[in-house]
C-alpha cells in the first residue's frame, strides 16, 4: 500500500512539475513565428502569424490568398498560444476579394478587408459594393456585427456653441471644443461648458491637451493677451486651478511642443523656454541666453534658442528611415500603436502597420479634411461644420457639430481617451 502511495505521490509531483514548466515556458515565452495552411471553400489561405512580445504584446498575422494578402493585429488574449484564426470567411469575385478571419475567442474589434490587384482596401473603402454588402448579410447570419455595418445616429444634443451626436461618440473618448470663452467637452455619456474667460478669444495660439490636463492661459484682457497664470482644467472631472509663471509671458509665445506628459512653450519676446508639467502643476524655465534651449526629435538635444526664436521650430517625431512612402502627396504623417496614418493633398488615407511595411491600406476618402488628429488608432478629422471619426471596426461617424469648423477650425479640437484597463 505504501508503494503505491509513493507512486501515486511522483506521478503528481510530475504532473505538477509538467505544469509548471509548461506555464513557465508560456509565461517567459517573447515570441514565436509559424505559417500553416488553412482550407475553406475549397481555396487554401496560407497564414504568417507572429506573435511579439517586444512589439506590443501582439499578434501580426498575414493572410494570403495567391497574390492578394491581407494584413492584421490581434491584442495578445491568447496567452501566447500558436494558430489562434479558427476559421475564414471568404467572398470573391472576378474583380475582388474580401475576407473576415474568425479567431478562437470572440474578438470582433476589427473588420472586413478587401484585396484587389494586390492592393488592400478596408470595409469603410467599399462598402457600397454590392458584392461587400453580401458579405456583411451573411457573416450577421453567422451571430457577426458590427458598429461599421450599422447606420450612425442623427440624435443631437446641443451645449454652448456645439451639437453632439452622443450615441456615436466612442466610450473611451472625450472631446474637448475650445468655445472663445472656454471649452465644451461631450462623451458617451455627457455634455458640458466650462468658461474660462469673460469675453472671446478668436484664436487659440496657446490651449493644449496635456494627458487629461487642458492648459489656457489667463490672458490679461481682451486686448493684452500676455499672461502671467495658466488655468489647468481636468477634463474627467472638469474642476480646474491656476499655475504661476515665474514672469510674465508675452502673447508672441508658441508651444513647442508635448513630451511625457510635459508641454513645452517658448516666449520669444523674453527669449525663455517653459516646461509645464500639469500633473506636478510645477512650471520651469529650461531654456534663455544662457541655457540655450532643449528641442526633441525623439531625443533631447541643446540647441541655439534663437534658431527656435527665428523658425518657430515644433518638436518633431523621428520615424524610422525604414519606412519610404514613396509618395510626394502626403499631407501628414501619423505613428499611433505600431501603425503609421498618413493622408493626401487629395484627402486620401492610408493605414500601413510598421510590422509590415508593405501592408498600405486605402482607408477613405474625404474633399478637404482639416485639423486632422490620431490617438490610439482612431482618425478625427473636420470636414465642413463637423468633426468626425474614423476607427476599425466603427467606420466614419460624425460626432460633433460648430458652425464655426466653417470658419476657424485650428486648435479647435481636442481628443483625449480614457484608459479602459
């Protein structure tokens, strides 16, 4: 009896060591490549799937279908695990092919892609095709929908100088309209002015989005815009307080830019540079005659103050050189969450994902966007009176309504998302 105690006894500990290991071995695991085959319809999708650790804790998945590939990113909720596409939906035509890769759990946070002559278009590109529309009626059989296959709401709620249609704001977002006198901020769930001033400021030289913090100056009148206070106002809460500059700072002052939850701003009439950190609500002088000033480019660097006095220089984002767009119609250049954003002088806009840097999608089109922003893979763009979005799975919604986008759309909007973990 003894014996077979002893017995049973290693035969757990084993199993427990087994265990372990294999945990171990999953836990400390950074990264794995594989390519298998996948057969449906009788077509045979070839997968590349790579998981990385070390880029975001993703997986980067090709799918090919002879010439047409087909690219996507899955956040890591498969505990590392190899082969995680347990199906694919597939339409083809002479002219097109679109796909919808099934996953082992159901993840439905991105979206329909579409594959013609080797170039990659999204769901929100084609889907007036009635061949695509086929597409969506069949996966909905299948218990599959999404926000980008349903109308978007026309509820509007109206605030201070804005119209927000609120059952189209993303949960995770608030946005932030500078009014003249202050800001309007609206989300999912609320619709709300804060003033600020006593009378209208037109331009918005100075206003910025610092993490949740949104920073104006409280400019002297309406007629002397130096300012000695920067007003700080929470935009979760709404509650705002005032900082002290050490001087006063003159109105012919630019923001150099944002770098770690720090904004900086340089006054080029007192030749000083600020660093103004609203967490902290602390304000320092980094940069005069003496110091020189700093500038980022991805790294920090001392240069000559009056070459950011004379040119006005913003920091900049160093993109990898490895990435050649090979176009001269890019308007701007956007790095959000490992993809890169850029649109046309057109309106055309392009989503490529720095892990495949051969994966251009053609996003949308939109006549004369302005005040474009991306944060966190979503685009926010103002086309006439109105600002709208863009994101996977979601399509373009429009979100908020002002008349005065017609006339004075720069600086105007401002987007900050809350974390959902």
């Amino acid at each position: 009896m003894r014996m077979i105690q002893r017995i049973i006894s290693i035969i757990l500990l084993l199993m427990i060591l087994f265990f372990v290991v294999q945990w171990g071995v999953t836990y400390l695991k950074k990264s794995h490549e594989i390519i298998y085959d996948f057969v449906t319809n009788d077509e045979t999708f070839e997968i590349k799937e790579n998981y990385r650790k070390d880029y975001g804790d993703m997986y980067y998945v090709e799918i090919s279908l002879g010439d047409e590939k087909f690219y996507y990113t899955f956040k890591n909720d498969f505990q590392k695990k190899k082969k995680i596409i347990s199906d694919i939906k597939m339409v083809k035509n002479d002219q097109l092919v679109c796909i919808y890769p099934i996953l082992e759990k159901g993840n439905h946070s991105y979206d329909i892609e579409c594959s013609s002559e080797k170039k990659l278009y999204s769901y929100e590109s084609m889907k007036n095709d009635p061949t695509v529309q086929e597409f969506v009626q069949m996966l909905k059989k299948d218990h599959i929908n999404l926000n980008s296959w349903e109308e978007e709401s026309d509820e509007e709620i109206g605030n201070e100088q804005s119209t927000a249609y609120q059952k189209n704001i993303l949960e995770e977002d608030k946005i932030i309209v500078w009014y003249y006198q202050g800001i309007e901020i609206f989300s999912s769930a609320i619709s709300k002015s804060v003033p600020l001033l006593d009378w209208d400021k037109y331009e918005n030289k100075h206003g910025v989005l610092v993490g949740k913090y949104y920073l104006i100056p409280t400019y002297q009148s309406n007629v002397v815009f130096d300012f000695s206070k920067m007003t700080i106002v929470d935009v979760t809460s709404s509650n705002f307080w005032t900082i002290d500059f050490p001087q006063m700072v003159s109105q012919n002052t630019y923001i150099n830019g944002v770098v770690d939850g720090k904004v900086y701003y340089l006054d080029k009439d007192h030749v000083i540079q600020y660093e103004l950190n609203p967490e902290q609500r602390s304000i320092r002088t980094i940069g005069n005659q003496e110091l020189d000033a700093q500038y980022y480019n991805g790294t920090w660097e001392t240069v000559n103050i009056y070459d950011l006095i004379n040119n006005e220089r913003k920091f900049e984002i160093a993109y990898t050189k490895q990435f050649d767009f090979q176009r001269d119609d890019i308007q701007e250049i956007f790095e959000s969450n490992g993809s890169f954003y850029y649109y046309t002088q057109s309106g055309d806009f392009y989503q490529v994902l720095k892990f495949y840097p051969n994966s251009e999608m053609f996003l949308f089109h939109v006549d004369n966007p302005s005040s474009v922003i991306v944060n966190q893979n979503t685009i926010y763009y103002i086309k006439g009176d109105t600002l709208y979005f863009y994101k996977e799975g979601y399509g373009n919604r429009k979100v908020v309504k002002n008349n005065e986008f017609l006339y004075n759309p720069v600086n105007r909007v401002q987007i900050y998302k809350e974390s959902k973990s």
